[in-house]
C-alpha cells in the first residue's frame, strides 16, 4: 500500500515508475518542458541491481526497524530517478529477520547471498551482524550496518580485508557518553531538567548500576562502562552489575530488590524496548524504591530504549490512566543520529517527500540511507557489479578526498562518477568516512523522556550533546 501510494507521488513528478513487484525504479528523466506522461513509461529491459536488507520488521525491533525500511525505500527512488547505476535500476530486497538472534537472521543473509545481491543493509542488532558477518565476508560482499554498535564488530573482521562497515558510532563511544553523562552535569542539562538536589544543584552519580542484556550488544557496552567508570575519580564504583536475558520475562523484581539494596545512586540501561520498560517498571513499584528516588536515583538508558515502543510500554504499564508513565524521568544516550546540519534537514526533506504520513525522520533513519547510498555510489564508482573487492575499495573513494555532494546531489554525484569525477559524499547522519575497523565517528545526545505539558503524552527530549572528542578523552 505505501509503495503504490509512493509510487503514485513519484509519477506527479516524472521522475520514477513502478515495477510490476511495487519496486520503484526510475525510468527516465524529464526537462521542464516535456511535462508529465498520463501514464508511467513501461519497465525498464535491464533487470535491476539488487540489494539486500535485512530488518526485524516483527519481534522486539519492530518499531524500531520500521523507518528504516523506509529510509531504504527513499534512497531507491532517488537513486533511480537520478538514473540508476551502471545503466540499470536499483532495487531493495527488505526481508523481515524477525529481530531473530538465531537461526531465522542466518537465514535471511544466507538466502539473500544465494541470490545474488550485490551488498546487504542491516541488520539492525549487533548480535544479529554478529552472527551474520562471516556469510556475507566469505562470498567477499560488503555489509552495511546502520545501528549495530557492539565493540565486539570492530575486530571481528581483519582491518585490511573486511566487509563490514557501520554508519554508527561503536559503543565504546557510547559508553563514553553514559560515563560522562552520569559523572557531571552536561552543558544546558539544568535547564532541561536534570536530577536536581534539594538545594537546586543537578545531581551526579557516583555509585552506578550496570544492568545489560546478554548479548553481544549488552556485554561489550557493560564491559566498557565498568572498566573505565571506576578512573573517572575517587569514589567512583560500580555497585551492582546484572545480566538479564534478551528475551522479555514476566517480571524483574528479584533484580529490581538488588538493585535497590545496592544503593545505586544511578542505573546504566543496556537493553531493548521491552526488557527495558518493564524492568523499570518492576524497579519503581519494588518496596524501598522512594528510597532511591527521594536520593535523586535516575536511569541512564541507550539507544535500544531511545525508540517509540519503549515509551509506548511505558505508557502501557501504568497503575491507571492517571498515573504518570514508567517512562518519566528516564534519561539515555544515542549516536546523534539528527545532527541538524545541512545534510541532515536536506535529508529529512526528502524522507518526508516520500512518506508525508511520518512524523519526522526517526532515529536511525538517516544512518540507513546513508548506507544505500553509500552502496549504490559505491557501486557506480567500481563500474561492476560482479567484482565485490571492487566494491569495497570503492567505499572509501566515495566518501572522500573528491568534490563534495550531499543528499540533495545524489543524482549530480552519479552523474559525476559516470563522467569519472572523484567524489565525496557527505553523510545526512554526519562523518561516513570509514576507519581501518569499519567504524566511523560521531558525537551522542543524551535524550529524556517527559510529559509533555501541552499534549499530555510522553515524549523525548534532547538536554544534553557530547562531541567525539569529548567522548574520546573518557575511554583513554
């Protein structure tokens, strides 16, 4: 239904078509003056360049993984309304993985590869591009992940042949920003309402928690923070650190009694949506948590919190309608995935371009497209699709040391790569220069969630931002 729809909006334009699969594919480009066709050219001969997506469309990724999607999608008719690649049209092959971490995530790589895709997106979860890796390293293709962030994926590949790539930051820097945060008081963190003492001083923390899922994602985040939380100065120690499962339990108060018996004055949140909604849940209904919170306990949550369900859940586990959400108060960090630069709202333009109905272009989203687009100029660049080393080495040529084009220029840079002009592509989620390792760097927010006092709904805020170089000096 969104693809005809979209489809319907792209012809407006003349500048894309429909294959018969709802795939969009760009047809051919119009001047001003050749106006607009009543009906959409018939498909192109060349059969299209496929890539492969893989996002957990269902499972505890799902609201998450959504915008992704379509953040593909608007880099596939962009890439074909500007021509395609090679002299043929593009499409995104999106599989749901279920949010698996098992046999269903190996499946959907596995079978992606034995069709043939030239590249692949995703997944979403760092133990999901765990598992997944060695099937797209061993046939030499290159993977893209747009959120998989475990410090685990900076060595699993040899950094002079690897095929993995992220267009988000790993979580050392992550974890750099829940110690920073929860040690000192961000800049314009007070006036967006920080922990406040009674004597109106913004509270730090010096007794953490670390609470972590178990799994790659969780372990490696945890294992930064509890490494290098203790330099930050005398008095510094972590007081509890729990591992709960990655799947959803019916409840968490025995963890939630060890919790408040540690006397925390603070809890690093390593999890996904509803792990993390109910276990804060669970913590603020435990006897002995007014303790806590009269002390100015907060929670530092993540990026697996930072999503639409979390608040949702939190909404949902309310004692009754008039009570305040789980939710309230609960501060995290994630990879300043808006950055409000000059590609990022060129970006957000064009993703509300094609899904109008969206609030706004989510977390995520812009590090996703970045990915395909990455790809296709990629691709353009190595002038093959059958020689994936070229492919790769072609990743590093088009994000930098050329003319610069942003978001906006995406048809211009692979008119520019087809007449073999160098060229660099300036990220919508920010710096797409690829590391040795695969990485790329970024600075974090820290978010809140809050009661909007105009809606009455819960929401996220940002209070507080953290460079890469600000990050860097707490992990050294």
């Amino acid at each position: 239904m969104r693809l005809h729809a979209l489809a319907r909006r792209l012809g407006r334009v003349c500048a894309a078509g429909v294959l018969a699969s709802g795939t969009l594919v760009a047809l051919s480009t119009f001047t001003a003056n050749e106006g607009c066709a009543d009906k959409a050219p018939p498909p192109s001969a060349a059969p299209p360049i496929v890539i492969g997506v893989s996002l957990g469309l269902t499972g505890d990724l799902d609201t998450f993984a959504g915008p992704l999607r379509d953040a593909v999608r608007t880099a596939e008719g962009q890439i074909n309304a500007g021509g395609g690649l090679l002299g043929r049209p593009v499409r995104f092959d999106v599989r749901d993985d279920k949010s698996d971490e098992g046999n269903v995530v190996t499946g959907v790589a596995t079978d992606l590869v034995n069709e043939g895709v030239v590249a692949m997106i995703g997944p979403v979860g760092s133990q999901q591009v765990v598992l997944t890796q060695k099937i797209l390293a061993d046939r030499q293709i290159i993977q893209i992940s747009p959120s998989a962030t475990s410090t685990d994926l900076s060595t699993i590949q040899a950094a002079n042949d690897r095929f993995l790539f992220r267009t988000t930051p790993a979580d050392d820097f992550q974890g750099a920003a829940v110690i920073l945060f929860a040690q000192k008081t961000p800049r314009g963190l007070g006036d967006a309402g920080a922990p406040l003492d009674e004597a109106g001083v913004p509270i730090t923390c010096n007794k953490l928690a670390i609470i972590n899922i178990d799994n790659s994602y969780g372990t490696s985040m945890a294992e930064v923070i509890a490494t290098n939380w203790p330099k930050r100065g005398v008095g510094r120690t972590v007081v509890l650190k729990k591992t709960l499962p990655v799947d959803l339990v019916a409840s968490y108060a025995t963890e939630a009694s060890q919790l408040i018996a540690a006397k925390a004055e603070c809890a690093a949140l390593i999890s996904y949506e509803k792990v993390a909604a109910q276990f804060v849940h669970d913590v603020k209904v435990a006897p002995g948590f007014k303790t806590l919170s009269d002390n100015g306990f907060f929670f530092i949550g993540t990026d697996g919190v930072f999503t639409p369900g979390f608040l949702q859940l939190s909404l949902e586990n309310r004692a009754d309608d008039t009570s305040p959400s789980t939710a309230d108060g609960v501060f995290g960090t994630n990879p300043d995935t808006q950055p409000g630069t000059k590609e990022y709202n060129e970006f957000k333009t064009i993703y509300r371009s094609y899904f109008p109905e969206l609030p706004d272009a989510p977390p995520f989203t812009a590090n996703t497209y970045d990915a395909a687009i990455l790809i296709a100029l990629a691709i353009q660049q190595a002038g093959t699709v059958t020689d994936h080393v070229a492919i790769r080495d072609a990743l590093s040529k088009v994000s930098s040391k050329g003319k610069p084009f942003t978001p906006a220029q995406v048809g211009d840079a692979l008119l520019a790569l087809r007449q073999g002009q160098d060229i660099d592509y300036k990220g919508a989620s920010g710096n797409v220069d690829f590391e040795d390792n695969g990485n790329v760097k970024s600075g974090f927010i820290v978010w809140q969630a809050f009661r909007d006092p105009a809606t009455k709904k819960v929401a996220y805020r940002t209070v507080a931002q953290f460079t890469s170089e600000e990050l860097l000096d707490q992990i050294k």
